[in-house]
C-alpha cells in the first residue's frame, strides 16, 4: 500500500491551506537581469538575496532593487522572500528596513543558532512594523542542528510566526568538515533530524542546493532523494532546475488517481464508518484515507498555483 501513495508534499492541516514550496530559487538582489527574468521562471518562491550572493558593496544597491523586484511578481503564483544578513551582522538593520519597505511574504532569516535568535529578530520585526510577516529560518551551523527542537518551538510561538526551515549544506559541511559527496551519505542523520523537527511541528522543510547545475543527473538524483527523506521542496541556483524540482515533488497522475479512489470508497455510503476497507484486492485503512486527502489537497494547491 505505501508504495501507491506518493508522498505528501507539505504540512498540509486542512485541505485548504498547503502552498507548494516545491522549489525556492534564490536570486541575487543585485543582478538586475536575474530579477526581471525571476517571475516568470515558474518557481514557487523566490528569495531575494541580500546575504551570500551579494557582496559587501553592493548591498545598498540590492536593497533599492527591491521594491520593484518584489511588486513584480504575482503574489498568487511564487511567494516573495527576502534572505537577510544575520541579525548580529552590520548589514542587518538596513536590510530589515528595506523589507519594510518592500513588503514580501517572509523573511529568510540566516545563521539561526539559538531561541534568543528569534526572540531578537521579532523584537526587531515589531519595531519595523513587521509583525505579521511570515518567517523562514536557516539551518545552516552545528549549533542550530542541536538546538533545532528549541528554536522551532519558540518560532511557533512568536510574531513573525516561523513557517519554513531552509537547509543549508555547504555552511554545515564547511563548518564540521565533513564530506557532502558520495550521496551526502555523511550528512544524511543531521538532513533527517531537520526533516523530524520539521514533521513533528508542522512547518515545512526545504533541502539545500545542488552546486553543480550543469550536472543535471547529479542534481535529479538528490531531488529524488530529498523527495523520499520527506522534504517539502529543495533550493535551487539556476532556472534550469526549476522545472525538474517541481515536476518530482509533485504527485504523480497515478498518485493523484489512486488517491481519489481511496477518497471515493471511504466517502461512500458503505464505508463512511469503515476503518479498514478491501479496495481492489488490497487492505486499505483510514490512515491511508487521510494521506490521500491531503494528497489531493497538495495537487488543487498545485492548479491553483498554475492558475494564479
């Protein structure tokens, strides 16, 4: 049975309210042509970034490209979001006021280490008048990955509320030394700790990027790994990886069949109260029906996304 139901793209707590993150592409804030080709590259996000992409000098002239880079793309199809310096660096101030100015959907909020890291970032949000901003936080440091449970519990509990953890795997392999290659098979448990933080409090959970884009094979190979960990979406560096990323974490048409007929039977007048049922020679059970829903709820999403 597991093997027919593909699986489930997001948090998804009602079958109303799942936004596809299948792939977030960042976009350095300062390339001026990476920005008008942005919207219309089909992602569903884009950050803005001010932090690694953009160098030290350039940073005022990113943060005035902004406002219209942010207006220019359909709040309906991609959500808006801006990656901020550290809020301990100098660069954290300006940026947040440029946010302020330019209004996305969140704050992609690096270097999160600690609980005390989000309590200061929404002292800083509310004095910005940014309170009801959404907030994606970076793990990205050994300390983070050791504090992760604490950190998301108090994000849940705060204005700007946390909504998204961003992995980032180069900063983790740099840091610890250890070796992202053959499979990232010696980053594997700290990747799953993230996605069994994530899961267990219901904020979604995007991989981090493939460096080599021109090797496609490479980068498909880990999308479909990411898919199976249970990740929500992946990071992207080029357009080119866009499409692949969105195709593999959406649900297949045979996923999206199976689960409206699961939905079907349980909904019929014969099974309404049924725990488990027999569907086409197999054992079906109520669990399944959920996941099926919210399966379904993930592909309207998808239209809808499509539709804008």
């Amino acid at each position: 049975m597991a093997g027919r139901i593909c699986v489930i793209v997001g948090p998804v707590t009602t079958d109303s309210d799942y936004r596809p993150r299948r792939s977030a592409l960042y976009v350095p804030a300062s390339n001026a042509r990476a920005l008008a080709k942005a919207p219309a590259l089909g992602a569903d996000a884009i950050v803005f970034d001010l932090e690694d992409a953009v160098a030290p000098a350039a940073r005022p002239a990113a943060r005035a490209a902004l406002t219209q880079a942010v207006a220019s793309c359909d709040a309906t199809r991609v959500a808006r979001v801006v990656r901020v310096n550290a809020i301990a660096s100098d660069d954290f101030a300006a940026d947040l006021a440029a946010v302020a100015d330019c209004r996305p959907d969140a704050v992609l909020l690096p270097k999160v280490e600690s609980a005390d890291d989000l309590h200061r970032f929404a002292a800083a949000a509310s004095s910005s008048g940014l309170d009801d901003i959404r907030l994606w936080a970076m793990v990205e440091t050994a300390a983070s990955l050791l504090a992760l449970d604490s950190i998301v519990t108090t994000g849940l509990q705060l204005g700007p509320r946390l909504e998204c953890l961003v992995v980032g795997t180069n900063d983790i392999a740099k840091e610890t030394g250890v070796d992202p290659g053959d499979g990232r098979r010696y980053l594997l448990p700290w990747l799953m700790q993230v996605v069994l933080v994530g899961k267990r409090h219901r904020v979604a959970i995007l991989d981090g990027v493939w460096n080599d884009f021109a090797d496609t094979t490479g980068f498909e190979a880990e999308v479909r790994q990411s898919v199976r960990m249970g990740f929500d979406g992946k990071t992207l560096i080029h357009p080119s990886q866009v499409e692949p990323a969105n195709r593999m974490f959406s649900p297949s048409p045979d996923a999206v069949a199976d689960a409206r007929r699961i939905v079907a039977a349980f909904d019929s007048e014969s099974h309404r109260g049924a725990n488990v049922i027999n569907l086409d020679g197999r054992m079906v059970e109520r669990l399944h029906y959920e996941q099926a829903r919210r399966l379904l709820a993930v592909q309207t999403a998808i239209e809808e996304t499509r539709r804008g």
